[in-house]
C-alpha cells in the first residue's frame, strides 16, 4: 500500500514539473496553479522539491518564477495574486493608461480594481495595489477589453474625455468588440456608456472602405459550394439553404445589417417572405463556452436592433427537425405538404 501511495505521490510530483516546464518562461506561478493536479497540502510539498532542484525560483510568499525570469512583469505578477484570491481584476487610473497604449510611460504604481480586498505587495521592486470595487457589471461581467477601456475612462473622468482620446481608443477596437462594449453594458453608469459608445462609433482600423455589400467577410470559412451562388460554412447552413429554395423564398447569404450605432453585422441568412424580413442565425458550436458566450451577445444585438425578427438553429439538438419547424411556422412551409 506504501509503495502505490509512493508512486502516486511521484506521478502527481512529475505532472507539476511537467507544467512547470511547458509553460512560458515569463510565468509567475502560485499554489492555486496546481490545485487540479493534487490536493493544496501536496502542492507546497511538491513546489519545495521543485524550487529545491533548480527548475523553480521563490521570489515572495507563495509565489515562483523560473529561474531565468530577473525581472517578471507587473502585471503578470497581479494577475497571478488575482488568481490565487480567485479575484477578477482590471487595471485602473495609470496603469490602465498604460495598458490601453494612451500613455507610453510606465506606472510607479500599478494599479487594479477587484472585487476582492485592499491590498499592496511589493514583490521583486515592484510596488502593486488592488481596490475594491462593488460594480460587479463593470469587472466581472464584461470582455477584458471592455473592463478596461471603462477603466480608462474613469481614470481621465466625465469632462476630460476629448476627441483626440476617443479616437485613439477606437483605432485599436475592432468591430466585434465595439459590438461587445454596447451590448455587454447596459447597466453601467450612464456616462461611462457613453464614452464606450462614443469609441464604438468613432473611426478604427475596420473603417470600410467599399459598400458593406462588396466587402468579403472571413471568406476562408465558405468551403462548401452550393448551387445558390453562395459558398456556405457548414453542411447545417447548406440545408437551410435548400430548404429555402424549395419554399421559393428569397434569401441572402451573410448580408450586412447596420444597427443603430452604425455598426454593421453579418446574419449567416436574411429571408423576405411576406414583405417581412428575417435574420436567420445558425449557432453551430455551442457546447464550446466562448461561441455560446458570444451567441448570447449576438441575440442581444438582435433583440436592441431588430426586434421579432431573429430565427435561430443550432447544433444541440436535430437540425432537420429545427429547420422543419421553422419552415412551417415562419413561412407555412411543410417537405410533406410538398410530398417531400
């Protein structure tokens, strides 16, 4: 029994070498780093061992970088307190000027907000504080981009905000995410919003240069042909196709939509029946948390912007039934009634 409970003990020991060495060289690692390989008890057990034999460097309580890294990163370092409290943090008042590229010159004092306590480390010369905040809405429940350009609006404040900083902002905020900053706050300080809203209608770097409808969005995904003209994503996008050929309806394939913040978005199916049009979305990846995450904000998107017009199908469930009922109850289609 002694010598099993040995070599489990080596085999826990080993994966946390084994992680210890394919992660980056610049990595700070904590305790909590650990905690799914092994029980905590283990962990500082087996972290001695590791700082003992060469492979790990202690440079505060709890705290370890590989032996090469002299000089770890600021914020690599918050971010790894952060994660052994279980915090969520976003950089605030000159570091995240910093970090937001408004400002080139470092912090003295890098700065977070977090939902946990009131805190300063001095670790390897480095002079780091946490605040604690209670706007949840604006640290836990937004994109990291988003959290932190709130963070640089509050640190230039309401009446410091000018164009110049706008637009700065804006040019590294790709469409996506300006979709992101609008749909994801609606319960945030109202001025705040509007300073996000004021990045997101400003000109960036996805400025179109053409008519929306000219403009190919991530082609290199369209590897299905068809016989409509369009080269689709999926076999479940080309049977919703064929289903909207064979009701005879008119239909387009991933045409741009503007909303009102002059935003433009790409429906995988824009279908006019009736003189009504709908915006039919295929969500083909939801068990993966990101794509469903973002499903979410899309629908939001739908419902701020065209309001009763969104058809959805996905991947959890058969498409073909989906698509079945869909076809009947938005457009009195039915393969039966055809003798299909």
């Amino acid at each position: 029994m002694e010598g099993i409970k040995r070599m489990k003990s080596e085999n826990y020991y080993q994966k946390c070498i084994d992680r210890v060495e394919s992660t980056e060289q610049d990595a700070v690692f904590v305790a909590s780093d650990f905690y799914d390989i092994t029980e905590p008890g283990n962990v500082s057990v087996y972290l001695r061992r590791i700082v003992n034999s060469g492979r790990l460097r202690r440079i505060s309580r709890g705290m370890y970088v590989k032996p090469e890294n002299n000089s770890p990163s600021a914020d690599i370092i918050a971010r790894a307190i952060a994660r052994n409290y279980s915090w969520n943090i976003v950089p605030c008042g000159d570091t995240a000027l910093y970090e937001s590229g408004i400002t080139k010159k470092k912090p003295k004092i890098w700065t977070y907000v977090s939902e946990g306590m009131y805190k300063t480390y001095n670790i390897s010369g480095v002079e780091i504080k946490f605040y604690h905040t209670d706007k949840q809405n604006e640290i836990a429940n937004v994109s990291e981009l988003t959290a932190l350009y709130i963070q640089v609006l509050r640190a230039y404040g309401k009446r410091k905000l000018s164009k110049n900083i706008i637009t700065t902002l804006a040019e590294n905020v790709y469409m996506k995410e300006k979709r992101r900053m609008i749909y994801e706050t609606p319960r945030i300080t109202a001025w705040v919003r509007k300073g996000l809203i004021r990045i997101a209608e400003a000109t960036n770097l996805m400025t179109l240069q053409r008519p929306l409808e000219e403009w190919e969005l991530f082609p290199d995904g369209r590897n299905i042909a068809t016989q409509f003209g369009y080269n689709v994503r999926s076999q479940s996008e080309l049977l919703i196709l064929m289903h909207l050929h064979m009701a005879g309806l008119e239909f387009k394939y991933e045409a741009p939509k503007i909303d009102k913040y002059n935003l433009p978005y790409w429906p995988d199916l824009t279908v006019k029946y009736k003189g009504k049009e709908y915006l039919w979305e295929h969500f083909g990846r939801l068990n993966d948390a990101k794509y469903a995450e973002d499903a979410k904000l899309k629908i939001k998107w739908y419902e701020a912007n065209f309001p009763g017009r969104l058809i959805t199908t996905n991947n959890l469930s058969d498409i073909g039934a989906q698509i079945n009922k869909v076809m009947l109850e938005k457009f009195s289609f039915s393969l039966r009634r055809q003798g299909g």
